[in-house]
C-alpha cells in the first residue's frame, strides 16, 4: 500500500489561447494538494469538500497515469484540498488534473517524465470536456511557475523565465458567475495574436493588458475596469481565462489602490504572491 502527495499552485491568464491556440500565463501561489493512496480491492474515490470538482477528469487522468491491470487491483483513494475557487478563470482543472497525475506517477510509473505527467493532465482535459484547447498554457505555469508562453497547438513552450518574486496578484471574484460566448474570442483573433507576440517578446503586462481589454469587451466583463486597474499602478490586468475573475499584477506598493477598484464591485478579492515554484511530489 502506498501514498503519495502533490503540491501544484494556480495561473492567471497573460494571454487568452481559445482564439489562436496559443496562450501566456503566469504562476500565482495559490495552491491544489493532491494525496493518493492505495490499498486493496478496486475503485476509485475522491474526497473533496469542492463539490463543483469535475470528478470526469480526475478519473481521466488517473486512467491516464495507472494502467487497467492496476486498477483492477488497487483501491485508489484520492484526497484534493484547493486554494483556487473553481469555475473563476484560476486555472484551478489544470493544477487539479495535474496534482493527480503527478501523485499517482509517484507510486505507479516514477519514470515518467514533466512533459508525460503534464501532457495526462492535458489530455484529460480535453476528453472530459473540461477545457477546449487542454490548456496546455495553464497546465505549464501551474506545474513549473513562472512565465510561461505556449503553443499549445504543438503542446509547446515557446517561452519560459521566472517571474520577479516582488510582485502580487489581486484577484476579483464577482458575485456574478455569467460568461460570454467564448467562440467570438475569434472575432478579435488577430489582436490575441498581437498580444501573444508580445508576451514572447517577454512584454508581458503590455500583452495581458491588450487580453484584458479585447476579452472584457467579448467576455461581458467591462472594459473600463482594466484601464482603471492600471490608471493605479497595476502592470498587466485582464480577465483571467474564459472569466469572470480579473486578475491585475501589482508592486506591493499598489496594492491597496488596486484593491480599492475592486471594492467598488460586487465580489470578492483574493490576494496571492505569484510562484515559481514547480510543482513537488513526495510518498508519505
């Protein structure tokens, strides 16, 4: 019988992938824990005191991971606590499906490579439905840290560096859940890729500023939030994912200002350092 934990922390959007399949995100230190353990008999259970966790994927990639001559022969009980409110645009699927996978590569196949253990997360996403493109950007900045700037479409990171560890993310969960229609992301394709240029040429806050405004206008989110975001000193604002949570990146300095654009809505604000940290797996 073995048990194994992952640690995995949470992204925020720099650039959108739904319109071009080719996205940038940046690491922030909120976290997933994952625990696997197992004894005898077959099955799987999940605990969580999420109740909206997409139990679909977490089976997809455990089936991704362990083989069905394994799963014949092992209960697999899987523990998730998480940091990420689900459904927010905080990447919470990518980091959860990736703390699975990685969990369970620790007792089952500990040859598996970063790439191969992310790629199940992936791939997971995509089957159950979870995620359009697999998030292969979130995936990347949820499992190494840092920048990441991706082609998820190749499944490849074009670009990586780590982030300067000064800096904060404020992060706005309105109360109103709605989202926009995603397919007209497509509509404004060519400033996406504009956008996603920059973000290569590491002009990250440039680029998630440019997301932000393009998406807000799609997204049902208002425009005006993200110029008054940067009007008080955050570097890079823009909805976060498919929405509806807002992220601006700020110096500590600009932290209250920011906060204080926030607070004039209805929601909640969360504040998270960014994270380079990669993700870590070790047995119990």
């Amino acid at each position: 019988m073995a048990k194994a934990k992952a640690t995995i922390h949470g992204a925020v959007s720099i650039v959108s992938a739904i319109a071009n399949k080719k996205g940038a995100t940046v690491g922030i230190a909120l976290k997933v824990e994952a625990i696997v353990e197992t004894s005898e008999g077959k099955g799987i259970i999940i605990q969580s005191e999420n109740k909206n966790l997409s139990s679909r994927l977490i089976n997809k990639t455990i089936e991704k991971i362990i083989s069905k001559k394994d799963l014949e022969k092992n209960k697999i009980t899987i523990t998730l606590t998480s940091e990420i409110p689900t459904g927010y645009g905080l990447k919470s699927s990518s980091a959860i499906s990736s703390a699975v996978a990685l969990a369970c590569a620790k007792i089952f196949k500990p040859k598996l490579t970063d790439q191969q253990i992310l790629l199940a997360g992936v791939d997971a996403s995509i089957e159950s439905k979870v995620s359009i493109t697999g998030a292969y950007d979130d995936a990347c900045s949820c499992y190494y840290g840092g920048f990441n700037v991706t082609d998820n479409g190749k499944r490849k990171r074009v670009h990586f560096e780590k982030v300067p560890s000064n800096l904060i993310a404020v992060i706005f969960i309105p109360k109103n859940r709605k989202r926009g229609n995603l397919k007209k992301l497509k509509i404004l394709s060519a400033i996406f890729s504009n956008a996603w240029k920059l973000a290569k040429g590491r002009k990250y806050w440039e680029a998630m500023t440019m997301n932000g405004l393009a998406a807000s206008a799609i997204l049902n989110s208002d425009p005006k939030i993200i110029v008054d975001l940067i009007e008080k000193g955050a570097l890079g604002a823009s909805v976060s994912g498919n929405g509806p949570s807002i992220a601006a990146i700020v110096k500590k300095e600009n932290e209250s200002n920011v906060k204080k654009i926030f607070l004039a809505l209805e929601g909640n604000i969360i504040v998270s350092k960014v994270n380079n940290k990669k993700a870590e797996v070790y047995e119990l």
